[in-house]
C-alpha cells in the first residue's frame, strides 16, 4: 500500500507551482458554480416555469457558452490569459448575485446567457494558461489534473449546495456562488500576476496560420462534436433509462454515477502517466477513448441485467480519462501553429455546440422511438467520430511526412 500511494504521488512530480495554483482557482471556481446542477429544480419549483420555457433557458445556457467560448478565445489572443480569466471570474460572481433578482421568462433567458457567456470566456484563456505554465513533456498531465480538481468541484459543489439550499434557501445558492468566484479572483491576482508567475513555454507565432485554413482541426473538431453528443447522455437519457428501465432509485442513481468521479480521482492520473509513455500517438489514444466510450452503450444492449449498468459506466469513464486529456493536448500542440485562444475557443466550442443538441436530441428520440434505438444511435455517431478520427490519423501522417521533406530539401 505504502510503494502504491508514493507511485501515485509520482505521477503529480514535475508539474509547475503555477499549474497547481491554476488547479485550485478552477476547483473553486467548479465547486463555486453549484447554482447549475439545480438549475433545472430553482426554474420549475421555485419559479414556476414549465418544462417548454426551461428548455429555451437551458439552450440559452448552450448559447451563451459557444459564444462565451468563442469571445474567449479572441480576447485571449488581443489582451492575454491573465486578464480574460481575471475579468471573468469577478463579472461571474457579480452577475450570479444579480441573477437571483430576475424572475421573468425573457430576463431568465437573457440573465442565463449573459452568465454563462462571462463564465464560459475563463476556459479558453485557463487553457492557455496551463500551456504557459507547463514543459511541453507535462502538458497532458497538467491537463489531467485540471480535470481532477474540476470533477472534484462538481463533486462538492452540489453536495455543498444541497446544504446551502435546505438551510439558506435558493438565494443564499446565489451568494455562495458569487463570492466564491471572486474569492477565486483575488487568489488569482495574488498567485498568477504576471510579475509573480514563471511561464516557462510561451508561444508567440508571428505569422500564425489560420484556424479555418487547417483541415486538420477541423476533422477533429467533427470527432470531437460526435464524442461530446454520445458523452453527454450520462447527463440526461441515461438517468432516466436507470430510473425507467432499470427501476433504480435516485439513491442508487446517484451511486452509480458517482463511481464515474471516483475512479477519475483514483485512476486517470496513475493512467495518462502510463500512457504518456507508451509508443501510442494522441489521435490513437483518441480513438480508443471514443471506441470505449461507443462500447459503453454497445454492452447496454446486449443484457439487461442490471450489474451490467456498472460495466457500462467503468467503459465510459476509461474511454472519457483518455479522450478528454488527449484531446486536449492534441489541440494545445496544434495551437502553435496559430493563435493559440483561438484554438482553445473552438475545442470549448465542440462541446458546447453538443450541450446544444445532445440532451434536447437524446431526450426527443427516446420519446418517440425508446431507450434500445437511442442507443444504436449513439453507437452509429461513435462509429462515425472513430472514422473521422482515422482520417485525422492519415492527415497528420501526410503532414508530417511533407515537413519531412521540406526539411530535407533545405538541408
């Protein structure tokens, strides 16, 4: 047990002080945002609206986090990561204690997407950021650990904010949310100010390429948008299937998606460590991550016995440990080419533009045509993110094979 638990803390060694600090400015920022997770309960029972308006609120919410993502991106690239992040922790605190005043339909909507868009500029430029203040052999761990302490947070954040609701009601949520976004800003100005941080991998291309002139990315950005619309059923169709299918109770439901969190926090980190070392390229490791991710659903179809739900989520939660950190660190690699926001912006965007249609979409399918066809369906949209990713695998190769030759000929 002893040598286990130094190997895990191996796996932390090399990573910067200010990557660490960018990790506990995000665990804070993730637990802070605990009004999200209730705010489909605060619309229907508090105020009232019905299931129809809060789905216009919840596209609202994926709205405002492509453009979000999209402006922050941009701004990344004029002002800097530093302030973008800065800016939007303070004005999403402000904004979440302000919310709790609006009570009409419009001002919902309009309130809703206001908020996310403010939030949702803090992750293209936290990206950069991480790529700064990480070597370039600790980038996909650094990755990983920035995934750690964001599941952590949205592990505390609704258990905390269940707390807060039962005990101060829904405006105290707001509050709770608000300052601690910007607590997360003053530790951000006293830990990641540019005098006081050490960038240690800063890119600034000259000539950058643009990122609508790279094919590449774009295939990628495609596989990406598939994977994010199957993933995100184990937020919406697939608690219902345990529910409806499998007759779980919210309890058990709860469990079992809680295991997703658990082995993340155990395992990811000892994993990518591994595989980082392995002769296995990114876009190969992609790959396996969608075709765990595909097969997740592929064992639901196959039995229904209810143990088989567990098998089913250990799949889905190896193939997202080794998707999400990849992906990353694909995108972040590439981003040299040009600029590097931009870049980080339409890698948010991929999933935002799938929090768009994933649960509207799985959720109307299920409706009309069932649990077992929904899920073929998920299994097709994997199948196509694989290919995709393939000819992504050949684009590169061929990529590589040019420089190759461009670098011999000037030799």
């Amino acid at each position: 047990m002893k040598k286990l638990y130094f190997n895990y803390l191996n796996n932390f060694k090399g990573l910067s002080k200010e990557v660490w600090w960018l990790a506990l400015i995000t665990l804070i920022n993730r637990a802070g945002t605990m009004v999200i997770p209730f705010l489909s309960l605060y619309l229907s029972k508090n105020l009232n609206f019905s299931l129809k308006e809060v789905g216009w609120i919840m596209t609202c919410f994926g709205l405002g986090s492509v453009v979000g993502s999209w402006l922050g991106g941009k701004l990344t690239d004029k002002i800097g990561f530093y302030k973008v992040m800065k800016a939007s922790l303070f004005l999403t605190g402000l904004l979440f204690i302000l919310l709790q005043f609006v009570t009409s339909f419009t001002g919902i909507c309009l309130g809703i997407f206001l908020v996310i868009l403010v939030a949702d500029t803090f992750r293209p430029a936290m990206f950069v950021a991480l790529s700064a203040y990480s070597k370039p052999e600790n980038k996909t761990r650094s990755v990983t650990l920035i995934r750690l302490a964001i599941n952590l947070g949205f592990s505390a954040g609704p258990a905390v904010g269940g707390i807060i609701i039962t005990t101060l009601s829904y405006s105290g949520l707001f509050w709770v949310d608000g300052i601690t976004c910007i607590l997360a800003t003053f530790l951000l100005i006293n830990v990641l100010h540019p005098k006081k941080a050490r960038v240690v991998d800063e890119v600034k291309n000259e000539n950058p390429v643009s990122i609508f002139k790279d094919r590449a990315f774009w295939i990628f950005f495609a596989s990406m948008l598939m994977f994010g619309i199957v993933f995100l059923q184990f937020l919406s169709t697939l608690p219902l299937f345990y529910k409806d299918a499998h007759h779980l109770t919210e309890y058990q439901i709860g469990l079992l998606m809680g295991l997703n969190g658990v082995i993340i926090v155990v395992l990811e980190m000892p994993l990518i460590s591994w595989l980082e070392k392995s002769k296995f390229s990114k876009e190969i490791l992609m790959f396996v991550g969608l075709f765990l991710t595909g097969l997740s659903f592929i064992v639901l179809n196959l039995a229904s016995w209810t143990e088989i739900l567990v098998i089913s989520m250990i799949l889905a939660t190896v193939g997202e440990m080794i998707a999400f950190p990849f992906s990353n660190a694909f995108v972040l690699e590439r981003a040299k080419k040009g600029n590097q926001g931009e870049y980080m912006a339409y890698y948010s965007i991929s999933f935002s533009v799938s929090h768009i249609f994933a649960h509207n979409f799985g959720m109307q399918f299920v409706d009309v045509h069932g649990f077992v066809d929904t899920w073929n369906i998920m299994i097709l949209l994997s199948a196509i993110g694989m290919v995709l990713i393939l000819i992504l695998i050949k684009m590169i190769k061929k990529e590589k094979n040019e420089l190759k030759s461009s670098n011999t000929a000037l030799s």
